[in-house]
C-alpha cells in the first residue's frame, strides 16, 4: 500500500526534537557484527526503513536480530551465518550487501553478493571495492545479476582509492580487519561515521590507525569478539531540521546536535546568515533572528560540506536575498529535485559547469551539477512524487513554507533514513495528514 503525506504549509517550525542515530552508521555497524561469533549491541538505533532492510539482509543469511524501536537498541547474534550468499531479493534495496564482502570471505572463503540499490543519484559503481578487494588477494567475478568473491583468507596490501569514497573505505576496512598482515588505505574517506566505526571495530579487537593524510592503517587479527557500541548521532538529520527551523523563520532546539561533527555546516549557515546558539545539551537555532543571504558553496568529502546537506542548505537559499550558487562534486546527478522545487514556486537553474568553486572531476561530461539560486522567492502547495531520499526531506520543509496544501508521494524515501519523521514535524507544529492508497 503507497502512503502519501498531506502538508498544509505556511508554519514556523517551534519546538525541540531529539537527534537519533547516524542512518549512514549504523548499517555498516550492523555488517560489522557478523565479524564476531556472537552477540553483538547496538545502542541509539534509529527507528528508519534502513536498519529494518539490513535488519533482514543479516537474517537472510542467519544473523538473529532484535530491534527494540521504543528503546533503540538492537542485538544481532552472528553465530551461526547460512553460507556465503545474500539472496537476489535484497539486491536493489539499499546499498548494504556489498558491504558483507568482507566478513562472509573470513568466515566462508567466498562471498555472492547481489547487484546494488540505494537512492538514484548518480551512477553510483562499485569499481574501488571490487578493485580493493583484488589488491588484497580475492578473485571478484560478475556474472548472473551477482558478484562473486573468493579468497582463502585476505593478505594484507596498500591500497590508493581513485576518490575518497565512503562505502569502499568502510567496505575496504571491515575486510582488513581479519586480513593476514597490514593495510593502508590512502585516499580514503574520513567522515564520521567512519571514525565511528574504526571505534566499533577497535571495541572488538582490531588494530587500526588514522593518519593526518586520509590514510588508513589496519593491522590484521586473527579474531574478534562481539561488540556493545553506541552509534553517533545522525549530523544529516541536525541539518536538515536546522535549515527547516532557519528556513521556516521558526525557533528549534535540536537536542543532540553535535557542533563538532556540524562544524562545517554551521559555517555555512552563518554566512548565509542563520542564527544559532550553542547549549550543552544542543543547538539552538533561531530563523526569527535570521536575515537570510545569498552564498556561494560546493560539497565536498568530509571535512567539506557534505553532499547530503546540499538539499536542505538549497531550500534555505530560497529564501536568502540575491543570487546563491551550490556546485555539487560528490555526486553527478544530484539536484533532479529541484525541479519539483520550481513547481512550488523557486527559482533556480542548472548548469553542467563547475560554478562557484574549483573545477571538479564532472568538469566537461555535461552533468547538470551546479545550482543557481534567486531568492527570496514565496513558495506554493503541489503535488509532487518524491525521488529520493534527501530531496524528500527538503520537499517537507517546501512544503512547511509553501501556501497551501503540498502531497508527497513516494515517501517511503524518507521513511528509509529519517527517525518517526512525521512525530518530530508534528511536535514543532508541522501537522502531516499520512493517507495509505
Ligand atoms: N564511487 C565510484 N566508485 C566506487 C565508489 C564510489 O566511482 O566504487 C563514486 C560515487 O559514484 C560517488 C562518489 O564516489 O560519485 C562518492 O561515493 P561514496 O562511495 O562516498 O558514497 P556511498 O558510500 O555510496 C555514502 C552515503 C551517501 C552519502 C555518500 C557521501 C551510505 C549508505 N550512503 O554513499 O548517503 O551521500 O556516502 O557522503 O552511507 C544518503 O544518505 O542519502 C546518501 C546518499
């Protein structure tokens, strides 16, 4: 049955909400645990369509696991795994499975993992795992809709990735966990979910070290053991209920909000000119003190603005004074959304030139990925279907500023990554009509 969610807009966000565990976290800490015989922990779940999609890709291959919504908490037993092979059915649904490579090559000496899903934002390979895991000694075939993976156990190598690309480091550093000697990743992502995860795997029992110069170092053990691990806040999250309250000229304590991990973000909206407060249990931020202006910006891997915070930072500027320009160099295809953003009323043009920062690796391939933005613009109520799931959550805040009455369709996006999404906006004062069809 599709759900739809019915938003009669013109509301200033007001209130506080509780920021949950990271969505690009804990799914990785969940593959984490079929490296360890045994039960493993995880506190601060998030309640999101994503842990309940990893949730039963570990089943599928005989992990118990047990999540407690109300509490947060999920234990998944690792003892007893099925063989090595994700079922075809979990292929196109989030971008997990590949990262089982690693734990199903230690504990089976060959891994079948199906095609991957995940939001369409680009054309999103899997070359730097593939070729990570050919460096560190395992043969990778594609054939019949899956790939293939084998090695009698991992060796240990130097590994450079082309791009600092978060699923491969992560992919790349459960493997060498386990591996027969030392691993360094260079070029590798140094996001923290990252970090949070070579915690997590620190807890366990390995050895791993970071250099100031994005590289990796993992010295391999022979074992691990189970894990009880308290997953970092979700800082997408923070944002996007950051710039819906600045957005909304509303008054937000997003309690949990981490500065240090927002740091980048938080620059950003300064300079467009939102107003926040630190506090000691999170961040206030206050749009009825802010007057909004134009900025010029391009994500970037961590420490950079990350990508995932473009689209609601993008909506925010629809309604700063003058001329924004965003310049996307994570993704090649990530502002699709906007166009449905015209349809409610804002003003902003693509470009396939890198605009508003350095050029980037999408320099010349005619990607549309740079956004010019005129503000302030009103927006109005549309009917729109939602393609993925950041762009979701910023068609809610349009939606919350629009005149009007806006239909999302297609929100199980939304649902997929963000905590009980329609309890939070109802409690600062964004009642949402959810209809089932
Ligand atoms: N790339 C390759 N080859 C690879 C891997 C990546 O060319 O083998 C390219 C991608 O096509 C992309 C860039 O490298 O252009 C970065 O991709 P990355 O691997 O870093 O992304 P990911 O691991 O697939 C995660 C998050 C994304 C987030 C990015 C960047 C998860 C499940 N997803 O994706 O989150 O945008 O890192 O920080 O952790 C989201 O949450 O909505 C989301 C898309």
């Amino acid at each position: 049955m599709a759900r739809k969610y019915l938003i009669e807009g013109g509301v200033r966000l007001h209130g506080e909400i509780t920021i949950r565990g990271a969505k690009n976290a804990v799914t990785k800490e969940m593959v984490a645990a079929m490296l360890a015989p045994g039960v493993s922990t995880l506190r601060n779940v998030p309640d999101i369509g994503d842990v309940d999609i990893t949730r039963r890709v570990l089943e599928s291959i005989g992990c118990r696991a047990v999540h407690d919504a109300a509490a947060g908490t999920l234990t998944i037993d690792a003892s007893n795994l099925n063989g090595p092979e994700v079922p075809a059915e979990y292929s196109g649904l989030n971008r997990i499975p590949i990262l089982m490579a690693g734990a199903l090559i230690h504990r089976f000496g060959k891994a079948v993992i199906p095609m991957m899903g995940g939001c369409d934002i680009g054309a999103r390979p899997v070359d730097f795992h593939l070729q990570g895991f050919e460096r560190l000694g395992a043969t990778v075939e594609y054939r019949d809709g899956a790939y293939h993976f084998s090695a009698d156990r991992l060796v240990g190598t130097r590994i450079t990735l082309p791009f600092p690309s978060v699923g491969a480091t992560e992919n790349l550093m459960m493997a060498a966990v386990l591996a027969r000697g030392t691993t360094e990743i260079r070029n590798a992502a140094v996001e923290p979910e990252i970090v949070d995860l070579a915690l997590l795997l620190q807890s366990m029992g390995a050895i791993i070290s970071q250099e100031t110069d994005r590289t990796w170092i993992i010295q391999g053990v022979d074992a691990l053991t189970p894990f009880d691990h308290r997953v970092l806040n979700d800082r997408i999250e923070a944002a996007s209920f950051a710039a819906a309250a600045i957005a909304t000229r509303g008054d937000v304590l997003i309690r949990g909000a981490d500065q240090l991990h927002l740091l980048t973000f938080l620059n950003w909206l300064r300079r467009a000119g939102g107003e926040f407060a630190i506090q000691a249990d999170g961040i206030r931020f206050r749009g009825k003190d802010s007057h909004l202006k134009s900025v010029a910006a391009e994500t970037g891997v961590h420490p950079g603005l990350m990508t995932d915070w473009q689209q609601p930072l993008v909506i925010l500027l629809t309604q700063a004074s003058g001329m924004s320009v965003i310049h996307e160099t994570v993704y090649e295809n990530r502002f699709g959304y906007t166009e449905a953003l015209g349809r409610m009323g804002a003003n902003i043009q693509l470009f396939s030139e890198c605009l508003g920062g350095s050029d980037c690796r999408f320099r010349h391939l005619g990607h549309k990925h740079s956004a010019v933005i005129l503000g302030p613009t009103p927006l109005h109520g549309a009917e729109i279907e939602i393609p993925d799931l950041r762009a979701g959550f910023s068609y809610m805040v349009a939606a919350a500023l629009a005149k009007g009455r806006t239909t999302l369709s297609g929100v199980r996006y939304i649902e997929r990554g963000y905590d009980r999404i329609v309890e939070k906006f109802g409690a600062l004062g964004l009642p949402i009509q959810v209809v089932e069809e």
